[in-house]
C-alpha cells in the first residue's frame, strides 16, 4: 500500500467515526454506538427536559435548588456608578421610581420564576402586556413610549410556549439574525395544567419581549438547559432506581416452580392440576401453614440483588458537578457536619457567583426595557446583591463568644486585652459599650417597657 492510499484510508475511517458519533452521540471512538447501547438520547429536545424536570426529583432539585439560592434575596438596584449608593443615607427618586415599579408589578418574584423556566429549557421569556388605546394594547405591533401604569403584568414563559417566527434578515439592523416576532403559544406545555382551548395564541412583535439565555455568550436567544450536561447521569440514575424497585417487587413476589423427579412419576390428570392449583393458591393468600405436595418438589425462585448505591452515587456526583451543587445538598444528606459545611461552602460561593453574573444580568435587562420605552428616565445604575457567604447570626454569636473569652483571659493574666471588647460588640451585631444609644430610635413603648425592666 503506497501512502497516497494510506491517507486516502485513514481520511475515509475519519470522516466514518464523525458521522457515527453524530448519529450515535458517543465521544468513544472505540465504541462509537456505546450511547445507544446505554439508552441514552442523541438529540435532546425540550419535551425531553422539560418531563425530566417534571417527573424526576433530582432534576427538579438540579433546577430549583440554584434559582432558590439566587434569589434567597433581592437585589437592590442603586442609581450611579458602583459604590456611589453606599454614600448616600437616603434613596435618590429614581432609585424610588424603579424600586416602585418592581413591587407594582411583583417583578422580583416574577423573575425568580422566570428563572427556573429558562433553565429548563434554552431560554425564558416575559411577554408585557400592556393596557392603553391605539396600537399600544395590539401584541404584534412595535411598543412605543409607556407609562408605568399601562403595564398589566409581566408573563413568564418557557421556551416552547414562545417561539420566534420571523427574524431580522437585513444584515445593517443592530438587530441582525435576531427575532423580530414571536408566537405566544400559552397552552403547549401538554400538561395537566394547560389542557385549556381558551388559552391564548397570538403574535408578538419583540418590542414586548424580554429574553433570558444562561450561557448564550454569543447574544442569541439560545442558551444551554441546566440539565443538559448531567442528562445522560439522570437517567442512569433512573435506571437504578426503576431497576431496584423492580427487583425487589420480584423478589419480594417469591415465585415458585414444582418439580417431579421421580422417574416413575405420570402425567397428572387435569382435575389432579387444577386441585394443586387451588391448594397453592390457598397456601400463598390464606393463613394455611401447611401444603400437600405429593411428591412434588418446590422450588423458590428468587433474585440476588446487588447494591445500588454505588453506582447511583457515581451518577449523582456526575450530575451534581454538571449544576454546580454540592450531591449532599442536593438530596438532603447532612452526614457529617464538617463535610456538609464545606459542600455548602462551595455550593454557596458558585451562587453569589451566578447570581452576581446572570442575575444582574436579568435584572438589568429589565431596567433596560424600561429607560427604553420610557417608563423611566435614563440613568447610570448597578446592581447590588448582598454576600450569600456571610456569616449567619450563629457564626457571628460563635465567633464573639470565643473572642470574648480572649478578651477575658487576657485581661485576667496581663492586666489587658490585644482585643478592643468594642469590636467584638460589633462582630456580634451589638453596639460598643462608649457609643451613646440614640433614644430618637425607639418609641415610647419600648422607652416605657426598658423603664420598667430596670425597676425590676
């Protein structure tokens, strides 16, 4: 064989391992069909995930339990350059306009929800409806200038109920390769809970439309499910769970066989069968401790079972790196405390992350939406998030009452303390011992009860 047919060999066996590995999806290139054989899809549409996230608990946990963490609190939207909100005691009136919009509208909570609606699939949406006369209430034309009381609500929408149907095809448009008109499809999840014909279907021009894609980089409205990466490890995972509980419905079902061995043994009579049948069948649903088999040797057929633990675990922790959240926390598990501190720790700081990047993100393109169409004035802003990783009220009364020992200890045997006992005030949330109380604070009410616990 000269080489020009070596190459034009090795070109061909190439271009074959490429093509079965699109079809079969496998990345091993000894096994290119090992995906199939496993069960696991090539193509993963948004049915496929979205009945994941339906039926099965841990993806449900792989979607939820992120969106929850994010949003255990809200952020604070603060008009200005970074840092300039910490200056000021009292909120500026743009800050108070948008922060009223927000609770008009319950746009925090509706943002959550959206949320988890866009990990599921490639992306979430809000569609605005808005009130109004003119074109303004008509979904499919351009959204003008708005006021805040025009807006109905904001809908939250997975992927399949809206879907773009005509793009922007002029290649000088800011818009270019993006959607220009959706269509609002209410009713197409196929589930119980929208098997509704009044539903809406309608067309929305983009105007009315905000799109959120976690890990669209490229600024299309495609993102990645959040279970794309751990799908095949969901049903594994499902695999051993459907299997375990099968295996033990059999094994628990305890069949038997009855066997002759003797060598002179006859066929029995029919009448002979059916009376066995009837004293077997009264053996195993009655209270009868003994059976008759005349001659007959039982044999129960049962099923060795083996652990499942070890390859369910494998999966999780497959799975649990593919969302960013620790496998303990994901099922509950708190063995060992030291370890559940750390996962959490790690599980924590991925979500002051992530909320840090995409939630501000889509907070933002809210606030955005609105300077847009006029709802409010246009203004440099940021978004602030509190520290998901700081201490609790317990660590801070666990870190004061080991510093106040210090602090004890070191008085008793050197006369003081390297440690300013105000300080260890402030870690513990109290107030310094030489900082004058502001009596303005409080109420009479509580002025009278603290009078009165000192005449006590």
């Amino acid at each position: 064989m000269n080489p020009r047919q070596q190459v034009m060999i090795n070109e061909i066996a190439s271009q074959m391992s490429q093509s079965l590995r699109q079809v079969y999806g496998s990345l091993d290139a000894k096994h290119s069909k090992a995906w199939e054989d496993y069960g696991y899809k090539t193509t993963l549409e948004f049915n496929d995930h979205y009945q994941m996230y339906r039926r099965f608990g841990i993806a449900k946990a792989g979607i939820k339990m992120p969106v929850n963490m994010c949003w255990k609190t809200f952020p604070t939207i603060m008009q200005g350059e970074e840092g300039d909100g910490d200056k000021r005691e009292e909120s500026t009136s743009w800050e108070n306009l948008i922060k009223s919009i927000f609770k008009q509208t319950k746009l925090m909570r509706k943002l959550k929800r959206v949320d988890e609606f866009q990990r599921v699939g490639h992306y979430g949406a809000f569609v605005v409806q808005i009130k109004g006369t003119g074109d303004q209430p008509k979904w499919d034309m351009p959204l003008d200038k708005i006021r805040a009381e025009q807006i109905v609500k904001f809908i939250p929408l997975y992927e399949v109920q809206l879907e773009p149907n005509q793009w922007d095809e002029n290649d000088q448009s800011e818009r270019y390769g993006q959607p220009t008109m959706y269509q609002f499809q209410e009713s197409k999840l196929n589930d119980s809970t929208t098997q509704d014909n009044r539903l809406r279907v309608v067309t929305v021009h983009h105007s009315r439309v905000i799109i959120f894609a976690e890990g669209a980089d490229d600024e299309s409205i495609y993102g990645v499910p959040a279970n794309e990466a751990g799908f095949n490890d969901l049903i594994t995972m499902e695999k051993i769970i459907g299997a375990g509980g099968e295996g033990f419905w059999k094994s628990a079902a305890m069949k038997t066989v009855y066997s002759n061995t003797s060598k002179d043994a006859k066929m029995p009579l029919p009448e002979e069968v059916d009376l066995m049948d009837k004293a077997i069948k009264d053996f195993v649903e009655g209270l009868d401790k003994h059976l008759m088999t005349g001659g007959l040797d039982p044999k129960v057929l049962s099923v060795a079972m083996a652990d499942p633990k070890e390859p369910f675990s494998i999966a999780l922790q497959s799975y649990s790196a593919g969302v960013e959240v620790a496998a303990k926390l994901l099922i509950g598990s708190q063995e060992g405390k030291l370890a559940s501190e750390e996962d959490a720790r790690f599980t924590m700081s991925a979500m002051q992350s992530r909320r840090e990047d995409f939630g501000s993100i889509m907070v933002q393109s809210c606030v955005d939406w609105f300077i847009d169409h006029g709802v409010a004035p246009s203004s440099e802003y940021y978004v602030e998030w509190d520290d998901l990783l700081a201490p609790s009220d317990k660590d801070k009364f666990e870190l004061g009452t080991q510093l106040s020992k210090i602090v004890i200890d070191m008085t008793t045997r050197f006369g003081e303390s390297p440690i300013d006992p105000d300080e260890v005030a402030k870690i513990m949330g109290y107030k310094p011992t030489n900082e004058e109380l502001d009596v303005d604070e409080k109420d009479d009410d509580d002025i009278d009860d603290d009078i009165e616990a000192a005449e006590e």
